[in-house]
C-alpha cells in the first residue's frame, strides 16, 4: 500500500513539472448583458492565457514610464506581489530589465525616424540655454 502511494506522489510531482505552461485558463468576466426580453445574463465565461513576454514588456514601459529605478524588480515587496498576482511570473533581473527598456527605445528611435522620413516638411529643433548670474 505504502509503495503505491508513493509511485502516485512522485508520478504527480512529475507531471506538475511538464505542465504545460502556455495552456489557456478559464476566467469568468462579471459582465451584465441585457437581452431583448429584459433578462440578465452575469456570467460570461472567457479563455486568456499568460504570456511571459508581453508581461516583461509591460513591466519595461512602467519602469519607463513611472521613471523607477531598475533596481525595483529585485525588492522583496515588488517580488512577493508578483507572486501573488500570477505564480509562475519569473520576475527578470534589474540587468533583464535594462535589456528590454533598452528594446523599447531602440524600437521607438526606428518608428521616429521613419515618421520623419516620410514628412515632406522639415522640423527644426532650437534650444535655449541660459545662466543665472547668481549661481
């Protein structure tokens, strides 16, 4: 008896292993949806499924966007809400990070440049630097 317990716990420790991580999830949306004859239908089930990659570039633009240090993926709080949010998120390193936003901004330079490009105007760009005299 013990032995049979024992090949279906390492059989499923096994499986949770090769789970397939791309797989779909049921979620179900609490939308309100009126129908012609005045009854409501609640719940409406919709499949999604995680994708590693569009989470890392999500995570990229908010560093950029909310100009927060790199080093805020490594924290133990950021880390522990990740968790929480989805378990099996890989949360990247600061130097992960610093690869994708740099992606990002090589990404948006080329969108800049075939914008300009394509102008049949011309832009000027003009500064103005000035010095206090007191300081």
């Amino acid at each position: 008896m013990e032995l049979v317990l024992r090949k279906i716990i390492y059989s499923y420790k096994k499986y949770l292993v090769n789970l397939d991580r791309t797989q779909k999830f049921i979620d179900f949306d609490s939308r309100t949806i009126g129908n012609q004859d005045g009854s409501i239908t609640v719940s409406v089930p919709k499949c999604w499924h995680f994708d590693h990659g569009v989470s890392r570039k999500a995570l990229a633009r908010m560093v950029i966007l909310d100009e927060l240090p790199f080093m805020f993926v490594e924290h133990e709080g950021f880390c522990d809400f990740c968790k929480t949010m989805y378990p099996d998120f890989v949360v990247p390193s600061r130097y992960t990070l610093t690869r994708d936003c740099y992606g990002i901004f090589i990404d948006k330079r080329k969108k800049l440049k075939s914008f300009f490009q394509k102008m049949s105007s011309r832009i000027y760009l003009t500064t103005d630097t000035w010095t206090s005299g007191k300081t």
